[in-house]
C-alpha cells in the first residue's frame, strides 16, 4: 500500500519504494508534517517534534495555557495566514468584512484509486498498469465556510509525491483568495543548500547552489511564463550532497506561468520550502460555491544523490506527463530554415533547403516564422495566419504537398499568444490585445500578447490554426512565444478579478493546446518561447520537446543542455546542428562536435545544408546513422552527468535500462600546452557483466569502469569530441 493510515485515522504514511512522507492530525487538528526522506516503517513520528515556549510564539484558544504548543513552530503541511504562524504562508484569505485569517484544521480524508486529475491543468497520469494512489485530505478554515483539500498523489515506482490544492468556498459571501500555493513542506532538523536554475534568454538554467539560512532564499517569475530567468524547478540537498551520495529533495512545477518558489530557516532551524503561483499579481475572488483548483508540485526525494533523484524524475516526465503520439515514437530529425535565412526566404528557397536535407536523410522541413501575413521583420504580421502567398507562391496547401511529396515531413512555426499593432488582427480587434486603457503598453520585440483568457480570442487562433494545419496536412508546429507578459487588463473581468488575468491567461493556452491536439492527436508539438523561456513540466504535458534555447553554439550548449538535465530528459531538449561562425557567440566549433552535442536532445539542423562542404554532407549520413543508432539511449536511458560546465573535458552518458549498453560524449573545452591526461568518468554499468569500449577495444567489468573510468590514449584539440560506446560482451 502506497498510502497507509494509522487505526485512529490520523496518521498518514505516504510509501513509494525508495522514501516515505508522514504527517499527522494532531489533537488540535492541526496537520503537521512529521517526515520526508529515505524509506521507514510508517510508525507514529509526533514524538520528533520538541516543544518549549519559544516566546514571543503565540498560542491558539485550545491550547488554553500550554505556552508550549504554537502555531508557529510547528511543522505544518498547510500554513495558514494571520492567525499566529508568522513565517510564510501558503494559503492567504481575505473575507467579506475585511479580515484576513486563515486557520486550516484536519476534517477529514479520502483514498481514491489512481492519480488524480486537476479541472484545466497538465497533472503526472496513470499508464496502463501502472497506477498512482491518491490521498486527499480535507481542511477546514474555523470561522468562515472555506474548505481546503490538499491532494497527494503517490506515484511508488518513480518515487514522486505530487501535491496540489482545492480552495473551496462553502459559504454565501465572496471570499478574496491572495495566496494559494501549491504545496509546503517543513522539513524539521538539518542543515540544507538549495540548487535552483538561472539564466537569461539564449543563456537558460544555469545550476546555482546556496546555502539556506535565515534569510529567505527565492527564485520566481512574475513574467507571465515559466522564464529564462528561473526555471520553476529546485532540489533542496544535504550540503554534502553530490552527483552520487546524498539526500536530496526535487520539486518541479507542472505550471507554465508565473511562479515562486523557496526555502527559509526558522527561529527554531526548521526549514520551510514552498512552491506555488506567485502571490504578486495573483487575487482570485471565489464567489459562493466557487473552487479554485493549484498546479501540481512534482516532489521527488533520492538518498542516491542528483543522479537518482534525475533519473526519477526522467522516468515520471517520459511516461507520466509526456503524452500523445510522439511520447516514445521516434522524434523525426528536422531541418528548421531560421537560422539558415531568417526572415529572408521564398519558396524556392526553402524547396532547395528541403530537397538538400532530404537527399541526405533528413525527415521533416519545419518552416519558421515569416510565411504568413506581412511578416518580413519582426515588427508586423503576428496574428495574421493567412499564407502570404506572394512570398511562398502559392498556398501553404501547394508548399505541403510538395515536401511531402519528397518523402518529407512538413512542420510549421506559430506564435498564437502574440499580435503585432501592424497587423489586421490589430486593426480589427485593438481590444483583444493586452493593455490598461489609459496607459500607453510595453512592446516586447515590438508585438503585443493576446488576451488567452478570451474565448472569442482562443476560437479565432483554433480556426485559423485547424484551417493551416488541415490545408497543408502539418506534422509538427513550432509553437513561440517571444515576450513577458505585462499590462494587464482583461476587457471582460470586472475589476475585482483582474488579479486572476495572469492565471487565466494560462489556462487559455493550455485550453487551446489540448484542444488542438485532441483535434489533431499525431500533432507533434514542439514549445518554444525564445528558446528556453518556458521550458517546464507543465508545457511538457502538451509539447513532448521543447526548444531548449535560442544559443546554438555547441560549447554554450553543453552548460544550458547540463542544467536542463537534472529534471528534464535529453528526448525532451530541441538541439540543433547550426552554422559557424555561431551565430550567438562568433565560435567555430567542429561539425562533429556540433552534431555530438545535439545528439543528446531532440537532433536536427538549422542551417542552409546547399551550403556546407561535400565532407560535411557525409558527416550528416553519419550523424543521422548515429542518431538511430543512439536513440533509444538518448530518449529512453538513465542519465549521467559525468563532468560540471568550466571543467575541460565536458562529459555526459546514457546507459540503456538493461544495462546492456551505454554511450559518453566528451567534449574538450579547454586546452594547455604540454597537456595533462584527460580522462573520463563511467557510470551505471552493471557489476559482474563484460563491456566493450569502443574508443580502445578494451573489455573490463562493469566495476572496473565504473571506478576506473577512461583515460583517453590522445588528448583532444579544443572543441574536440567523441562519443564512445559500452557494449555488453
Ligand atoms: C524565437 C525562436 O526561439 C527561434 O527559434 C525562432 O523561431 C524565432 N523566434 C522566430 O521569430
């Protein structure tokens, strides 16, 4: 039993293989959290928590004059607001009469068979057999007819605890809800550092670890999506946590908009850790009988360092929340002509793009932006989805036919959310763009966001995007999205609910997305939003790749592929082969090494492929061969990171799930005169079965390359590569 519950009905053991979660209703009814971490007996754990009066900690009614039970000491699974917990909250009401309290005790519970599932919002789901186990447990607010259900779903093979909330208002007056995140944990003792993922646009997730005091640390976003600048992802670790030994905990947001996330000792040294949707911009007003449903929080612990705590989460993404089509099919390697001609393309161009790539092995043409409107910059067209048929003579109907008449694939680029003032969209429609009358709005790349919280706006892009896509029988769409968003205002909301936009505005593309591909379920989605600007588990849910950043230098790759790694799996991460001069950073790398690193992610081209050497044409041959060659290792293996960005020899591997093979790639990112050795670590072979390397033909044990790793007989240039493969003998 995943879920197991004490005689009394008020102990709770969450049980996957490896961990196990433990709370309690306590006899005040306050739902404390007792334990999370490495696998144990599912035995009462009240007796963990110590209670003094701290001072200056307040006390509720019931504990009459017991000085020593506080609401805000405890180690609680739902903080409430205002009523004498003053560290930081998860739930924050305010009701009819102007006050703002929020005091949560245990009501009840329910086991239900099966994952659960959240009204509007990607969530981890069942496969076949294997089924998750969900608990929910009910909370009542004392004084106002709010109730709370915090849901946990319990998925034991992978060794995730998923968390989500339902706010309900029970009663007859408005309640204003300025707080609803998705889940708390306290975890009671210990020192801990937290490891978030930062970055910028072209320079996404890269790790940086601190320690957590007493000050809070946070990362979020208030930019209407997941950002470049955090990824909505974080592991809380033993500070002498590592790639291999050490507890550490993930949590992961299935949620692709704003978002907060963190952890802060208390005056007690317990460390409380949330995540949810950023309270900035957030008011929801639940009117009588009103529900507000939280994003899921993907929790993962592994007592087995990042490695283990990667491969679980690897495991639940591929085959939990990955859906459709393409969630094990094989991804078809692209050519994307962006980089090869930006805006500046006709149809004999791209027809040439396409033959060149397909004469060499290539599967699918994806067409970029600039084929629809009066779309020549970025400064006009987005929203019109017409075929400029002046451009690509002829309609998207004829362009179609004849890429699939190659043998070809054809995929398109999108940017629905967005529309330029230039645009007829814009001309017939001002209103269905984003901005506070009033107020002159903020240009992003020069264009405007639709207001996805319309529906009238969701219906014109389904149309258009439905008729596109049916006319020219499209494989794949690009879906972009290539600003923040700001200047809220929704023409329809009365201005009490204008703080529920940026939520709203979510669900519209969510909504949109699952409609589409309910109407087109071979549809590969691919997300993009400028590269890796919402690269999360809740896009994932809709677009099983995502493109993973606008850099495409192979060197620069090999940092933001390394921090995307620890949740995301490679089959998830768009990495393509582009020209040199790199086109973001002016580096010359080797064709090899470029086709190397983008080997570990989606794979395809990005470059006019007319216009590369008769040896680099042979070399994309080989690269394709090695791409079906490694590819139920690069979408389906276990990942190792075997080296961190800066040190010079990048490394990284995948070992099949049989352990009957393995491949390393290695990329030189440094040199010195009179070299040192390089060498290369190996990871995840089994003990006591014989492997082969490929690089010397040499056969060891599993153990011996484990822990002894390669020494490679020739040092490598800078930007030098190899991949190197284990096979079992
Ligand atoms: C940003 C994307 O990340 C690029 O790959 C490309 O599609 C451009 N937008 C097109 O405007």
């Amino acid at each position: 039993m995943a879920i197991q519950i004490s005689s009394d009905g008020c102990t709770f053991t969450l049980q996957t293989e490896k961990s196990s979660y433990q709370m309690m209703a306590d006899a005040h009814d306050v739902l404390l959290h007792l334990y999370y971490g490495r696998k144990i007996a599912a035995e009462n754990l009240e007796e963990r928590i110590f209670r003094s009066d701290v001072g200056f900690a307040g006390n509720p009614p019931e504990a009459g004059e017991d000085r020593t039970y506080s609401l805000d000491v405890l180690p609680q699974e739902l903080p409430g607001s205002g009523v004498g917990d003053y560290r930081e909250d998860m739930v924050r009401l305010y009701h009819a009469d102007g006050s703002c309290a929020a005091d949560f005790r245990f009501e009840s519970y329910e086991v239900q068979e099966g994952a659960y599932r959240i009204p509007g919002l990607p969530a981890a789901y069942d496969t076949g057999e294997e089924k998750g186990e969900t608990l929910v447990i009910t909370m009542r607010e004392t004084a106002s007819a709010v109730k709370v259900k915090l849901y946990y779903g319990v998925f034991e093979k992978e060794n995730v605890i998923t968390r989500t909330v339902c706010i309900e208002n029970q009663g007859k007056e408005a309640v204003i809800l300025d707080k609803a995140l998705s889940c708390n944990v306290d975890f009671l003792f210990g020192n801990w550092d937290l490891i978030y993922f930062e970055g910028r646009h072209v320079m996404e997730r890269i790790p940086e670890r601190v320690p957590v005091r007493h000050a809070k640390v946070e990362i979020g976003s208030i930019r209407g999506t997941s950002s470049h600048q955090y990824n909505p992802a974080m592991i809380l670790c033993d500070p002498a946590a590592t790639e291999d030994f050490g507890s550490c905990y993930g949590f992961c947001f299935a949620y692709s908009g704003n978002f907060v996330a963190g952890a802060q000792k208390d005056q007690i040294g317990l460390t409380r850790v949330q995540m949810g949707i950023h309270p900035v911009q957030f008011r929801y007003t639940l009117a009588a009988g009103e529900a507000f449903f939280a994003p899921q929080v993907l929790m993962s612990y592994s007592s087995e360092g990042f490695t283990g705590l990667t491969h679980q989460y690897h495991d639940l993404i591929r085959e939990h929340i990955c859906r459709g089509a393409y969630k094990h099919a094989k991804r078809p390697v692209l050519i994307n002509n962006w980089e090869a001609t930006y805006f500046d393309f006709d149809k004999e161009k791209i027809v040439k793009i396409a033959q060149q790539a397909h004469e060499l092995g290539i599967e699918m043409l994806v067409l970029d932006d600039g084929w629809f409107g009066k779309r020549d910059s970025d400064n006009s067209g987005l929203g019109d989805w017409y075929t400029n048929e002046k451009k690509m003579d002829g309609t998207m109907g004829e362009l179609g036919d004849e890429i699939h008449a190659l043998g070809m694939k054809f995929g398109l680029w999108f940017e629905p959310e967005m529309i330029n003032e230039d645009s007829d969209l814009y001309r017939a429609h001002p209103d269905w763009a984003l901005r506070i009358p009033g107020r002159e709005p903020n240009r992003g790349r020069d264009q405007l966001v639709l207001d996805m919280s319309r529906s009238e706006v969701r219906e014109y892009l389904y149309e258009r995007i439905s008729s596109i896509l049916n006319e020219a029988k499209i494989d794949y769409v690009k879906w972009d999205m290539n600003r923040s968003v700001c200047d809220l205002f929704g023409h329809e909301l009365p201005p009490e609910r204008m703080g529920e936009l940026y939520h709203r505005f979510v669900l519209g593309v969510y909504e949109l997305k699952e409609r589409l591909l309910a109407h087109f379920p071979q549809l590969l989605l691919e997300g993009c939003s400028g590269g890796g600007g919402r690269f999360d588990a809740g896009m994932l849910y809709y677009a099983p790749q995502i493109w993973c950043s606008d850099n495409t230098d192979a060197i620069n790759r090999l940092t933001i592929q390394y921090g995307t790694s620890f949740f995301y799996p490679a089959g998830t991460m768009g990495a393509h082969v582009s020209a040199v001069p790199n086109h973001q950073t002016g580096r010359v790398t080797p064709f090899t090494t470029r086709g190397h690193v983008a080997l570990s992610g989606t794979f395809g081209y990005e470059l006019d492929l007319n216009l590369v050497s008769a040896e680099e044409k042979q070399m994309v041959k080989e690269q394709l061969a090695e791409f079906d060659r490694y590819y139920e290792l690069t979408h389906e293996g276990d990942y190792y990171r075997l080296a961190k960005p800066g040190e010079a020899l990048m490394a990284w591997g995948f070992v099949a799930k049989d352990q009957s093979r393995a491949m390393v790639t290695v990329v030189s990112t440094d040199v010195e005169g009179n070299p040192l050795a390089q060498h290369v670590s190996v990871k995840g072979l089994a003990e006591g079965r014989n492997y082969r390397c490929s690089y010397n033909g040499i056969v060891h044990d599993g153990s011996v390359w484990n822990n002894c790793g390669l020494t490679l007989k020739k040092v490598l240039k800078e930007y030098e590569s190899l991949l190197i493969e284990w096979t079992e003998v």
